[in-house]
C-alpha cells in the first residue's frame, strides 16, 4: 500500500502503536514498532516514539506497508469455554476475567489466538476491545469493553490517572521491608534479535512502584506491587534492578542455579477505575499455582 495520512479526530490521546494497529490490519505488530522505530513514521512530520499520545489535529504518516495474507483466528471450543469460565464480572460495558497466565492477550507472532480473539468468535457479532494488556505470562485482572464509548472512557481513566491497579509477586530473596518504593525511569530498546526489552536508564520515561512484603522466606519473598505508572514491564524490571527478579521471569532474572518456576509469578490481583463517576473495584486473588510455589519454597 502506498504512503497514507492520517488526521486524529476521535482518536485524540490514544497512544501511537494502539493507533496504527488499530488501522493496519493484517500487518504484524513487529512490523509496525519497526516503522515508528526507523523514523518510517512521522507525526506532524517528526519522528515519534510508539508511547507517544495524540492530540486533535495530529497528522500521521504511515509508510507504505503490504498485509499479511488473512488468517483466521480459530480458537478452539475448549479454549473458549476455558476462558469463559474465567470471567469475574460481566455487565452492559465491561468483561473483568481472571486471564490464566500462559495466554496472551491477542494472537499475533506465531499465535493464532489469544483472549480477545477467542471471546469475539464465542459471542459472534459483539464489539470488543481490550482496554489494556498483561503480559503473556502475567495472571490475574484484564478488563475488555463492549462498546466503543466505553473503551474511550476507560482509555481516559488510564489517561488521568483514576484507574489503580495492585499485583502479588514473588521475588528471590530476602526483599528488604525497608524499601517501599521504586522510582527509575524505564527505557525501551529492541535486542539484535528484534525482542523488545526494558531497562533503567536516565533517559527513560519516569516510572513510579510501591512494594508492601507480605511474607519471607530464606530464599523468597512474597510481595504486593502498586504500579503509580503505566510502563511496559514496569515491575518486573523495578523488581529486578534492586536485585530480587520474579521468579519465572525469562527475560529479566539472572540465570544462577537460585529459585525457579515454572510460570512468571506476577498475578494482576485487583483493578479500579472510576467511569461515569462511579467507582468499581474487580478482585482475583492469586491461586493455587502461587500456593504451591510459596508453600515450596516455605519448606526448603
């Protein structure tokens, strides 16, 4: 396809990446982070970052791009009634579910289908989006809307700050009850490899963790995480630059024969957002497989 632009209306405050892959279709998410990050993208003809936010009037310039054959997303029936058995609230706007850890959110690189491809073809016709993301192997609380007003509602509660959001963890080692607070700025950058990472760096976006210790162990701590910010892998990476990585954490733990698991162990407990000024709180206390893992590392 050839170079298109594009003027933000309705749009104004969505961030850039959600912007262009919501238009896109068919054009893999890598492709898209690979033209904000050679500068194929331009906003109001400079280059942008794929967190940037868009404003009313913002002209966006989309390089020329070729979609990938469609594929249908085929969940399976089993998957779809899995995840079905998931959800913890359901009313005229909102899906809450308790996302099981492993599944990713949406299909794409080598994924056929993830949580919001196996819930539109479950409720054919309906209007869904997710309103935010988990990481693949992060449990626990994801929010879906069912109509476009309500996804820019809970969009501009994200925005301003009236969504919060607490996470259980656990951690290697002793983490010291002292330390309540995280605050390094966070950078993204791509490895050679093209796999996206995050890292502490001076030149980041300000990133803001509280920490509460909730029980320890000689070799483990169990924890609960406060995000203030919104930053990718923001408490996996503020977890491991004080040296306690997540346990399960491929990307970011160091691999030194210490504690292990066979799962990230970052479950999404609670979330909170205000619309149409009502406040609502959603719960999904970790299960069994945090259990099992503490329980195991209580007795080593």
């Amino acid at each position: 396809m050839p170079v298109t632009h594009h003027t933000v209306s309705e749009h104004a405050g969505q961030r850039l990446d959600n912007f262009l892959t919501s238009r896109l279709k068919g054009v893999p998410r890598s492709r898209v982070y690979a033209m904000v990050r050679k500068g194929e993208v331009r906003v109001n003809g400079g280059r942008a970052r794929p967190h940037t936010r868009l404003a009313t009037g913002d002209v966006v310039r989309v390089p020329p791009h070729r979609p990938l054959e469609p594929r249908a997303a085929t969940p399976g029936e089993r998957f779809m009634a899995e995840l079905q058995a998931c959800v913890i609230h359901e009313d005229e706007r909102l899906i809450v579910l308790n996302k099981p850890a492993g599944v990713a959110v949406h299909g794409g690189s080598g994924i056929v289908a993830g949580v919001i491809e196996a819930l539109r073809a479950a409720r054919p016709g309906a209007s869904l989006e997710l309103t935010h993301r988990l990481d693949r192997g992060t449990s626990g609380c994801l929010v879906v809307a069912k109509e476009r007003r309500t996804l820019l509602a809970v969009h501009e509660a994200f925005r301003t700050g009236q969504v919060t959001k607490s996470y259980h963890l656990i951690v290697t080692g002793r983490w010291p009850r002292r330390l309540r607070t995280v605050q390094e700025p966070l950078q993204r950058y791509v490895l050679p490899n093209g796999e996206r990472r995050v890292r502490v760096s001076a030149d980041g976006a300000a990133a803001h963790t509280d920490f509460e210790v909730l029980k320890t162990t000689a070799n483990a701590t169990w924890l609960r995480a406060f995000p203030r910010t919104g930053r990718t892998h923001q408490i996996r990476v503020h977890a491991a630059s004080r040296g306690h990585a997540i346990l399960g954490d491929e990307k970011y733990a160091k691999r030194d024969g210490g504690p292990s698991a066979n799962r990230l162990m970052l479950h999404a407990s609670a979330i909170a957002l205000t619309l149409d000024g009502i406040r609502q709180r959603y719960e999904a206390p970790p299960g069994a497989a945090f259990t099992e893992v503490w329980e195991r590392y209580a007795a080593s």
